[in-house]
C-alpha cells in the first residue's frame, strides 16, 4: 500500500503582527500536494469544476460549493481538466483559530458560533443564493487593496461569513429552499432575456418538476410561466417608455422572437398594444 504523502500548511508563511486574515484566490493545480495545516480555513469554489479530496473521499464540485476546514483536517483540491478554459479556481480566506476565537468573543452573540471553530470534520456546503461569493468578493478586494478601513472590513465580513455558515447549518430545510428561491428569482430578474425553462430551474434548486411548481406559487402567488411573462412584458414597458427601439426590437430584447404572440401577451397584461402603449407615454 502506497503511503500518502500530507504536507502542514503552516500559518507562519501567511499571517504577521498587522493582520490575521489571509485571502487569495487561487487556480487549482496537481501541483499542490495534499495538506493539512494550523489554521482555519473557508474555502469557496467561485470558478470551473474539479474535486475536493478530503482524506479517502472525492467529492465533486462546482461553482458555489464552499467548505469549513478546522485545523488538522488534510484535503487537497484538484482541476477536472488541465484546459486553460476549465480552470478550478477557489478563493481561500484563511485565520489563526485563537483569532478567531478573540473576534467572536469581543462582538455581542459571538458566543453562538464559537462551535465552528472546531469541527470534528469538514463541512460542505452549499451556496444557494450567491450570498457567499459575493462575500468571498468583497473579503478579495478589501484584502487586495489597502485603504482606510481595510481591517474593519475585514472583520466585519469574515463576521457575515460566519454568521451565514452557522445559520446553513442550524436552520431547516424550508430555510434553504427559501433561499434558493431567492436564487431562483434572481436568475428571472437577470436572465429573463434567454431561453429558461421549468426544467433547468428545478434541476436548479434540486427538487422535481412538480414540487418546484408548488414551491414556486406558494413563494410567489404566480405560476412560473406567469412571473416570468410578467418580468419580460414589465421590461418591454421600460424599453417602450424609455427608448426609440421598435417593438419588434423591444420584443427580441425580452425573450420574444415571436412578435405576434408578444403584442398578443402584451395587450393581455397592459391592456393596450405595444404601440398604443409607446405613443402614450411619448
């Protein structure tokens, strides 16, 4: 049997007497042995996918995948190609665990997430609404770039990430679908351009078509056909008041390749033909 070789990471290399908080973001290589090291870390899938080996298991991951690491535990991650094209990127924050014990004990309530310190294994989770890569982008940038505040930041967003962990981890199962929804929404108010359908979207939030439907009414008080109709005519509205494009354009730039069946939905949600609606509000 082939021993494994496990490198310490240690956090001499990364942490000094003017900060504790150590961020990069990182293109993932075969370069990179497997490690364990002295600190804690939080590490977040932001780019491509790969694998995630953690002791004698492999765990597949894409975008949005992030994990706590406590000390000791060894993992390594690992490209699912070695295309430029197909990179695995993460973004990895890193802290001594006597620090982050010291931030938690000197912020009101710290007291209730002092058990993510110490684990007894990795945690993977899952981010549902975009909520943790945004803040994994603001950790990149105010770590990046020095200027006044750069440590208040900081702490206050390792704070965040903390505080959205232990709540993924104590809350029920209607939490996270209440957040995923939140996801699901978002993707509808910036896509509705595309093409989106029923299928993807469940296959999205990891339930089946029917129950997506039912979960959807039940969030939204429409159905999905419904809600996304009225994104794309309110947004055809905008782009009628607003611009000089004709209505055949406006309809392409929603969704609709149709012109027919948009000014037919459009009358039946405005109450006037896109043109009628473009002349009155001139």
């Amino acid at each position: 049997m082939v021993k494994r070789t496990v490198r310490l990471f240690s956090g001499t290399n990364y942490f000094n007497d003017i900060t504790s908080i150590f961020i990069n973001r990182s293109i993932e290589s075969y370069e990179v042995i497997e490690h364990y090291h002295d600190f804690l870390e939080l590490t977040y899938v932001c780019e491509g996918i790969g694998t995630h080996h953690i002791n004698n298991e492999v765990i597949r991951v894409t975008k949005g995948d992030f994990f706590l690491i406590p000390v000791g535990a060894s993992h390594v991650f690992r490209p699912g190609s070695i295309s430029k094209e197909k990179q695995l990127v993460v973004y990895n924050c890193i802290m001594p665990l006597e620090f982050a014990l010291q931030m938690l004990q000197a912020v009101p309530g710290g007291k209730e997430l002092w058990h993510l310190l110490a684990p007894s294994e990795i945690w993977h989770l899952r981010d549902l609404n975009g909520e943790v890569h945004s803040l994994f982008e603001r950790l990149y940038r105010e770590f990046s770039i020095k200027r006044i505040g750069r440590d208040v930041a900081l702490h206050a967003s390792v704070l965040q990430l903390l505080t959205y962990i232990a709540r993924l981890k104590t809350e029920d199962e209607t939490i996270s679908i209440q957040n995923g929804m939140d996801y699901i929404l978002a993707i509808l108010h910036s896509e509705y351009d595309k093409t989106i359908t029923l299928q993807e979207l469940a296959s999205e939030l990891g339930v089946g078509e029917r129950q997506f439907q039912r979960l959807f009414l039940k969030y939204t008080g429409m159905t999905f056909l419904n809600y996304l109709q009225q994104i794309r005519i309110d947004a055809a509205c905008r782009l009628l008041r607003t611009t000089n494009y004709k209505v055949s354009y406006v309809a392409s730039s929603v969704g609709y390749n149709n012109i027919a069946f948009f000014n037919q939905l459009f009358k039946k949600k405005v109450g006037l033909a896109p043109r009628e609606y473009k002349q009155l509000n001139k």
